[in-house]
C-alpha cells in the first residue's frame, strides 16, 4: 500500500499536519491531524510498503513490542483508508 | 482603471459590474505610492465562484468574491492570510473572533460595541485579513465584511485571538497553540498549490507564536465582555 500521490505532510507549531494539493484540493478540504508515529508512517508509505513491511519499519524507529507495533499500524492504515488516502 | 489599497497594497483592477467598486470604495487609492499588480477578474473566474457556491447569487456578487480569492493569491506572498473571523479594537489594541458560521461572532462583537462604547473600532465582522509587519502581526479591514456591512479601513497590531464558544456561563481561559491551529485552519483560505500551503503554514506558525490565544465560552450578556475582554486586555 501507498498513500496517494497530491497530499502533503507538514510540521506547524509542534503539529503533524495533512492537507490536499493542486487536483485533490476539489475532494478533500479539510487537514488530518496526525502524532508523531503517525508522521512517521505517513513517510514510510510515500513507497510502496506490505503491512508487514511496514511493521518492521516501525520496530526499526521505535522501541515497541511487535504485537503494539501491528495494533498501530492497523489502526493508522483503517483511518487512511477512511478519509480514501491509499493509492 | 480604479486603484485600491487594502493591507496596505495598492492595485489596480477592472471591473465586470459597477457593484465590486461601490463594495471596495472605502479602499478607493488615489496617492501616489506605485501600483503592485493588476487585478482583473474575467467572466471565467466569475463561473469558477459560481461553481464552488451551493448558493445561487447575482453574477456582481461573485466577482466581488472573485476579486477577493485573486488579492488573497497575491497578498499570500507579501506575508498576508485571511482570517475569517470579526476583528476589532478597543484603546488601539486588536482582537481577533473566531468560530464556525453560526456560532455568534458577529453578536460577541456587537455586545463590545454596547459594553465599551466609542473605545471601540470594528476592524471587519468577518473577512480581515492579517499580515506580518516587520515581525509583528497587524489585522486590516476589508471591503469583505459580512452581511451586517461593518468594518473601517483600518490597521491594528493584534493582542489576541479568541476562539468562540457558546456556553450557559461565562469562561475564558489560554490554549495551546496546537489547539488554536486546529481551530484556525478551517478559518483561512485552503491553498491549492504547494508552496501557497507552506507559506500559509509558515505565517499561521509565526503569528501563534507572537500572539495571546483564548478559548471563550459565553452566552449573549454584558457580563460576556466583561469576562472577555477582562482577562484579554490583561493578558490573563
């Protein structure tokens, strides 16, 4: 999986941000607030990344058990899929 | 070709229907500081309005809207965003009302109004728009300025934004600027381009920095003011 290609990620005052560029403005309006483990994924998923891959990406950056890391990345992927921001 | 001068940029800019320069007269510019940009909206830009509009207007009225959306493009990169909120002073000090449609902006305004009396200036009801002087922040009037008509062409350095709330009592207190930036990016114009949104971003992080931040919950009363303005002119 991957995210969409005309979103961007920005930092503003301590906040994870993302927002709709040039076409996609028209469908998606609004900013996604993200934490900073969901920055992180975020940047994974500008390739081409299997669940499990990115499992192991997050295991790499931080230092959480693999059961915690799949719960996280479970729930980040569904609230992509929710606002359609998977390719 | 009329000129104007609005934030303190001049233009000039033609017009489709003789309604857009009677909304902008206030800002009429007949000095002798050079003219930045044009600003001509055509019949194109008037359809484009139309189509992001869920409600149907005369065409007059979108090319107003159209003329706001090009000064806003160009003002953008002269460190100006628009804050949709009613901005006001009182004693030279501004502050900025935000909240979503609905939610009594416009009314919190007015009791100032009732409550202070001539110490108070009505910058803009609703579109002002902010910009960045010498590191400091300054809000202006507009021609834009909601359905009641009010605003003066005037600039003031902001003290404080408060975000609205109805409440049954009367409450202020500080918030984080993380709060304050949830709040504000649904009150100022969603960019299109890439680097419309990082210079968007970079000023709403600059003037969060430099400003006072409020939550108010309130009911419609003096005593709302009185709360309202109390802490903020204190800083409270």
């Amino acid at each position: 999986m991957k995210i969409k290609k005309n979103f961007i990620l920005r930092e503003v005052a301590g906040t994870y941000l993302v927002v709709a560029v040039g076409d996609a403005v028209k469908d998606f309006n609004k900013a996604i607030n993200l934490n900073s483990t969901g920055a992180f994924l975020w940047k994974q998923l500008q390739v081409d990344l299997t669940e499990e891959e990115l499992i192991g990406k997050l295991l790499e950056e931080y230092e959480i058990d693999r059961e915690t890391a799949k719960k996280d990345i479970l729930g980040f992927i569904q609230r992509l899929r929710e606002a359609n921001l998977l390719e | 070709m009329p000129k104007y001068k609005i934030a303190d940029i001049v233009f000039s800019a033609t017009h489709l229907f003789p309604y857009v320069k009677k909304v902008c007269k206030d800002y009429l510019y007949e000095g002798e500081e050079p003219v930045e940009t044009e600003l001509n909206v055509t019949m194109e830009d008037v359809e484009f309005e139309k189509s992001l509009s869920k409600l149907t207007f005369p065409d007059e009225y979108f090319e107003s809207l159209a003329l706001y959306r090009k000064f806003l493009e160009y003002a953008l990169f002269h460190d100006t965003i628009i804050l949709h909120s009613s901005a006001l002073a009182v004693d030279g000090d501004a502050f900025l009302f935000t909240a979503p449609s609905g939610t009594g902006k416009s009314t919190h305004a007015k009791l100032y109004r009732e409550v202070l009396k001539d110490r108070v200036t009505t910058i803009n009801d609703d579109k002002p728009v902010v910009r960045k002087v010498n590191g400091e922040f300054f809000v202006y009037g507009t021609p834009w300025d909601g359905k009641h008509r009010l605003s003066t062409n005037s600039k003031f350095k902001i003290k404080a934004i408060c975000a609205l709330k109805r409440g049954e009592k009367n409450q202020i207190n500080k918030i984080s600027k993380k709060q304050m930036l949830l709040v504000l990016l649904n009150q100022t114009l969603r960019p299109k381009k890439e680097e419309q949104v990082d210079k968007t971003f970079s000023l709403l992080g600059e003037l969060l920095d430099s400003v006072s931040l409020y939550e108010l919950h309130c009911n419609i009363s003096e005593e709302a003011v009185l709360v309202s303005y109390g802490a903020m002119s204190k800083g409270e």
